[in-house]
C-alpha cells in the first residue's frame, strides 16, 4: 500500500510542470484582471483556527525600520494571529533548524528555489542588478516567522537589512547562535515578536517576507493586514503556503508526514491551507496587490526543487503595496 502510494505520488510531482509563472497585469495600479477572475470568490470560504491568541515575550526592538502615520496604524487590528498549537509545535522541534537532515529537510532543500524567485522579484521591483553578490544593499527586509534564520541568512549574504521575527523563542535563540558564527549574519536582528507587535511600534520595511507562516496562524486575514501595515508604500509583500488542494493533501500530508515521514505528524492541517484565490482577495483587501505567482515542485528522482507554473501544491506570491 505504501509503495502504491508513493509511485501516485511521484506521479503528481512529475506532471504538468513548466518553468513558467502566473503574471498579473494591472492597469494604473488596479486589480482588475485579478478582480475579474475572483471576483465569485467569498472569503466566507477562509478558514481560520478556533485557537486563541497567545502572548510573546516581548524585547526592545532598535529601529531597523521606518515610522509611520498613526491614521495608517490605527487602521490595522492588533489582535494577535498566534495559534497556541503551532507554536507548541515548533517549539518542540527548534533545536533541529540547522539540521539539513531533520525535520526541516525539506525547507533547506526548498531554499534555494525560494530565494530564485525572491531575487528575481525584488531586483526587478528595485531595479537592482540580478548579477551582483550582494543586490539587496540599501534594502531594509523583515522576515516575519523566521525561525531558525535558514532565509534571513542568505538575505544578509545579498546585502539586505534584516531583521527576522518569530514568536517562539527558542528559534530567536538558535537564529542568533548561527549568525554569530559568520560577521555578515551577525548583522541580522533578531527579536522573539510578532507582526502585530511591530505594527503597534510603528516599524515599516521595503519589504516583508512571510514563508511558510501563514497556513500556521489562527486569522489568515488580520496576519497579511499586518504584513501589509509593516510594508512601506509601494514596498514588496512576499508570502508562501500551501494550496487547499486534494493534491497538497496527497503530498503535503500523507506523502510527506506519513509515508516520507519528512515532517513530523501533524505538523499541517489541510483545513488551515489557502487557495491562491483566497490569498489575493485576502491580500488585496489589505492593500496589496499580487503581481506574480509560481509553484513550487519537487523532483523526487533527482531530489529537487523547482519554479513552475504549477500551484497546486506549494505556491509563492509577489505583491506590491499601493502607494
């Protein structure tokens, strides 16, 4: 049975992929080619987590990012999106961030491609070099969920100014060892918070990155109000998830939890996934408009991943906040 399994499996990463991504034009600014295509989804349909919020340990933050206006930040809720269960769970498994064969195998293993379309993306909307070392100078990032420090590293390594933010303060702790041990990384703050926290402090970044968080919190919508409260005007919005997809069940759940045991159990719930569609409304209503979407695909014969147009299973999206 398992074996039966696993050939579907590999029959479903194999299928389909072209090295292509989903553009979204826009006309002055607006969504609507976006509106048009959506415009019959309700986000009635977004689920969201029955946890209550939980409180962080809260430490002084240096001023990385920008102020500002309070009409803008009082337009943004801060309820905590903290799930309690989430947390717990990669509480558990922090000191394992930096294990390229633990649990978070299949992040490491995903980063490079993530950063290809982050590169790609960010170069284009800043109009910097994509064949510098370090094209992200001058560039003040956030990354929000940040956890071990696997993409908030390689950011520095590009010239960025980081700062990676994570609830759980064991992963602060572990980020901060690693850094240490290189002087570029060293640059990067890291502070046990949330997204909400830094909106209340009026912190703004040219852009903010949330990978593989949102499918984690309790209240998808109020979490990317906060990205985009922390984004400045005309700034960049980077968030990945998983597709609420029979597809991303076979392989994001039973393939890679139960059969490839990659992922401890339980460690996502379908329910909590989002469409891509439920993304962009949820996004635009808070002011950002996703200009580019790609999937991401796993090779399992060669053991890789890669961009495709695909996004019916992992899936990445570029937005821009109105100015």
């Amino acid at each position: 049975m398992a074996a039966k399994l696993l050939n579907q499996f590999r029959v479903l990463c194999t299928r389909n992929h072209q090295p292509l991504r989903h553009k979204f034009p826009y006309d002055n600014g607006s969504s609507l080619a976006l509106h048009r295509a959506f415009s019959q989804v309700s986000l009635e349909s977004v689920p969201a987590a029955n946890s209550s919020s939980s409180v962080v340990s809260e430490r002084p933050v240096s001023s990385h990012g920008q102020t500002k206006s309070n009409d803008n930040l009082n337009k943004v809720s801060t309820i905590s999106s903290l799930n309690k269960v989430e947390l717990a769970k990669f509480s558990a498994i922090a000191e394992t961030w930096w294990d390229a064969e633990g649990p978070f195998k299949p992040l490491h293993k995903m980063n490079p491609t993530r950063l290809a379309f982050i590169r790609s993306t960010l170069c284009r909307q800043f109009r910097k070099d994509p064949t510098s070392a370090r094209p992200f100078e001058g560039v003040k990032i956030v990354d929000v969920g940040c956890g071990g420090g696997i993409l908030s590293e390689p950011l520095a390594r590009m010239g960025a100014t980081v700062m990676g933010i994570d609830a759980v303060e064991k992963n602060i702790k572990i980020a901060q060892l690693h850094a240490e041990l290189d002087p570029v990384t060293s640059t990067i703050e890291y502070c046990c918070t949330t997204a909400e926290k830094l909106v209340e402090e009026q912190r703004e970044f040219d852009v903010v990155i949330a990978l593989e968080v949102i499918e984690h919190v309790s209240d998808p919508a109020e979490f990317c109000k906060s990205l985009a409260a922390l984004t400045v005007s005309n700034g960049a919005t980077l968030i990945s998830t998983i597709n609420r997809s029979m597809r991303s069940y076979a392989a994001a759940i039973v393939a890679a939890e139960y059969i490839l045991h990659w992922l401890p159990k339980g460690t996502h719930q379908w329910s909590s996934f989002l469409t891509p569609e439920e993304l962009v409304l949820i996004l635009q209503r808070a002011s950002i408009n996703v200009q580019e979407m790609a999937g991401f695909v796993y090779d399992p014969l060669r053991g890789l991943w890669s961009l495709s147009d695909d996004i019916s299973v992992n899936f990445i999206a570029f937005g821009t906040k109105n100015s």
